[in-house]
C-alpha cells in the first residue's frame, strides 16, 4: 500500500536547516545542544564528543568538525553492515550503500547500482528537483478572474488549498474562504451581485492516475486524482479520510458557497480556459514551496508530492503531465550531477513501475546537505526523525535499531513487497553519512523494517577505524 495516509495537520514549528553548520539531524535532548534563533526557531547542533560524554560518563574533549572527524574506514564498515545484510535473509534482494557527505566518497557499496522500486524515496527526487527547479521561495497561485460572462476559478496546482485555513496552522494554506472574500468584494464594487463560477483545469494535461497505479488508492484515501484545482487534496471534508472522484467539482462548489456567504449569489458553471489577459478579482498563495518539500517528506504526501513533479515540469517547459513531471525530474537532477540512476514515472513513488539505484539516492542526499546548495535546505529539514516524527515517529525505539533513536533523519518508502529507507545520520565521531538501503520482494514486512532499520541505527554507534 502506499504511503502518505491523511493525518490533520499538526502545530508544529519547523526548524530552520543551517547548512554551513549541517546540524538539523538531532533533537535528543540528551544529544543534542538546542538554542533560540533571534527568529525564535530552533537551531540544533549534531552531537559532539562532548555530548555523548554527558550520556555515558566518560570525560569530554574536544569536538571534530563533520567534515574533519576521523573517515570511517570503508573496511571497517563494510565488516559491520556485511553481516547485518546477510542476517536479513533477502539475498541480492537487499541492496544498499553508505556515502561520506563531506568528500562524496563511497564507504559501502550492496548491489549499489542494481535498480530497485524506490517506494516513497521516489518522493526525494521530486523534492530536490522542484526546490533546484523554483527555488525555495516559490509560492503556487490560485486565482479568480473574469471571463464568459461570470468569473472562472483558475486552478494553478496548489495542493494545500483548504476550504478555510486555520489561523494556528502552519504553515498556513491559501483558502478559498479568503478568496471568495477577495472576489466578493470587487464583484460588489462592480455593482454585481449575481455571478456563475466557471473553472479552469488547463494547466495540468493528461491521465489523473499514476502508470501502474492502482485503483483503490483513491478509495482507500492514499491519493487524489491529480487535477490543476482540488480542495483539502480531493477530501469530502478537511478532516475526513475519504477522497472523491471530482475534485474539481468539490472546489468550486465549495467556492460557490463561500461566496454566497459573502452576500454574492453564485450559481456553478462548467470547465472552461480562462482568457489570456484577464482581469483578476482576486488570488491566493500557498506556503512557500520549501514548507510544501518539509510536509510532503515528513508525512510522505502523495498528493504534494505529484503537484510538485508538475512544477518541476513548468519550469522546465515540459507538459504539467505524468510523462512530462518525470522527464523533467530527471532533467533537473541531471544538471545537478546527480540523475544517474534514477527512472521514475510519478512524482510521489506510487507506481511500481520507478526504478532507482542505491546510489542515485545516497548522490541525491549528498548534494541536499552541500553548502554548494543551499537552495535543497528543505530535503534535510522535511525527512522524518528515527523515533520522533513522521513516518519514522514510532521506529528506532526498542530493540537493536534504537541505537538511532533521535539520530536517523530518513525517508521511508513502502508498497507491496517493497520497503525502503534512505537519509543521512552522524556516526559515533561526528561524521555525516548518507545512507540508502532498499529491500524489493519482501515476503516479512515486518523483519524487512526491522533490518532497514537496524543498518541505518548502526551507523550512529560506528567509530569504524
């Protein structure tokens, strides 16, 4: 099954990543040293020597650099995770490979170059290409202007527009309830009161579905179909689990209403293509897309995760398609130096139809934590912490895995027969490692997450000279 269910929103405060210092991997209390920025959000420091002497007795020292802690030696390490491999049981079903962030050398190599169904990793790709593709700062538009005699709802591939934003939400979605407020507002003081509601779904072209993806995923609440306009990702309402075949439809009715409350009588039209020029009554912005990047990879969001293969696919001056997000993807991570390996058809990892190599996602992970980009911040900031938040919040807590606990920031992926898992972690002596392990058919679900996570944990407690 796919990942990304609906959960609510939670408050939450998004620490800020610092790359010059790449620190955002910890927030153990007990291992960690954490501090208020002048724009009260957290900055948190990876874990000296110094630190772990606190938890263990033993008398502090000075503490290395990521850059200048001792390498782990690759034999070293190859010895430690070899034999967690082999007890798995998966055979060459089980690839992964472990890289030095600082200098991008490769520590540990399984099958590293085997193409693997990716699962939700895919949705790392898509973050660093949109983040390298529109830049951080970027915000998505959904706008109302006039035309064929009413007005018409220009969908513009937001995929956190809400019905009516909460004011503690953050960050907070664009809402139709402020647009239609917008609208309202000049229609009045145009001396109308009556208006029929026309959509524009043009921006987007192509099937709806993902290749290969299943139909159930929209029954089951998984995905919306992927339109140019929906509302609450294609949700009977803002809390509910159930998704609807129309997103569209559920939008600009929700529009409609919005709209009456605000004194204006508005009746529902049908789908049209607004006029180049048009004059604009009103227009709502998303979160900037560095907020979207943190929420798709912390809950693995499928919806956010395709909307943002379409932006990819704009800027690239491709279709806003399946077809055309993917090329572009890869196009981006291409001039990035960093496209080999990757074959993807989605932008979420849906579909088992991806393939991508250990390798390709380790290089994509390097070039994130680089202070060569500062641009690809979010993909450090949005993977879910070992133990503590998203995907990841309820593992590394018992067992031999727990030696990461608080340490491992990492993307998850899971379909049928697939578990993935992929992110960075400081090793024992303060060097950053990024790390991809990827288990194709999979026969215990359970044994395989244990082992993912059992590699990746063991990285945290690996001086490995």
């Amino acid at each position: 099954m796919g990942e990304g269910r609906h959960v609510p929103r939670p408050e939450r405060v998004v620490a800020m990543l610092t790359l010059a210092l790449l620190n955002v991997f910890l927030v153990a209390a007990a291992l960690a040293v954490v501090k208020l920025t002048p724009d009260r959000s957290l900055a948190v420091r990876p874990p000296t020597v110094a630190d772990r002497a606190i938890v263990t007795g033993a008398a502090p020292a000075l503490a290395p650099t990521a850059a200048t802690a001792p390498l782990p030696a690759a034999g070293s390490l190859t010895s430690r995770l070899d034999g967690l491999m082999r007890a798995a049981g998966m055979g060459s079903d089980l690839t992964g490979t472990v890289i030095d962030v600082s200098t991008g050398r490769a520590l540990y190599t399984s099958n590293s170059d085997k193409p693997a169904v990716p699962a939700s990793t895919t949705k790392l790709t898509t973050s660093t290409a949109v983040l390298a593709a529109v830049g951080p700062d970027h915000r998505i538009t959904t706008k109302v202007v006039k035309g064929g005699g009413g007005v018409i709802l220009v969908g513009g591939g937001d995929p956190t527009l809400t019905r009516t934003a909460a004011k503690n939400a953050y960050p907070r979605p664009a809402s139709l309830a402020d647009l239609a407020k917008q609208t309202a507002a000049a229609l009045k003081a145009a001396g109308t009161r009556r208006v029929r509601v026309d959509y524009d779904l043009s921006l987007y072209e192509g099937a709806q579905m993902g290749p290969g993806w299943k139909s159930n995923y929209v029954s089951e609440g998984d995905v919306s179909p992927v339109y140019a306009l929906e509302v609450d990702e294609g949700r009977v309402a803002p809390a509910s689990h159930q998704r609807v075949a129309n997103p569209p439809r559920i939008a600009v009715d929700a529009f409609v209403k919005l709209l009456k409350k605000q004194g204006v009588s508005a009746t529902v039209g049908g789908s049209t293509t607004a006029p180049q020029g048009a004059q604009q009554l009103g227009a709502v912005q998303s979160p900037p897309i560095s907020a979207l990047v943190e929420e798709l990879l912390t809950r693995s969001d499928n919806d956010i995760a395709e909307a943002m293969a379409r932006q990819v696919a704009l800027a690239r001056h491709r279709p806003a398609s399946f077809s055309g997000g993917a090329a572009a993807v890869r196009e981006t991570l291409t001039r990035l130096g960093v496209g080999t390996g990757v074959a993807t058809v989605d932008g979420s990892g849906l579909s088992p139809n991806n393939r991508i190599t250990p390798n390709g996602l380790a290089r994509i992970l390097v070039a994130a934590a680089s202070p060569s980009h500062p641009e690809l911040a979010s993909v450090m900031s949005g993977m879910p912490i070992g133990g503590f938040s998203g995907t990841l919040a309820n593992r590394y807590r018992t067992g031999p895995s727990a030696t990461g606990m608080g340490l491992v920031r990492g993307k998850t992926g899971t379909l049928n027969g697939v578990n993935t898992l992929a992110g960075v972690v400081y090793d024992a002596d303060g060097r950053l490692l990024a790390f991809a392990f990827m288990a194709n058919n999979v026969k215990d679900v359970t044994a395989a997450l244990a082992s993912l996570d059992r590699l990746a944990g063991s990285l945290a407690t690996c001086g490995c000279h």
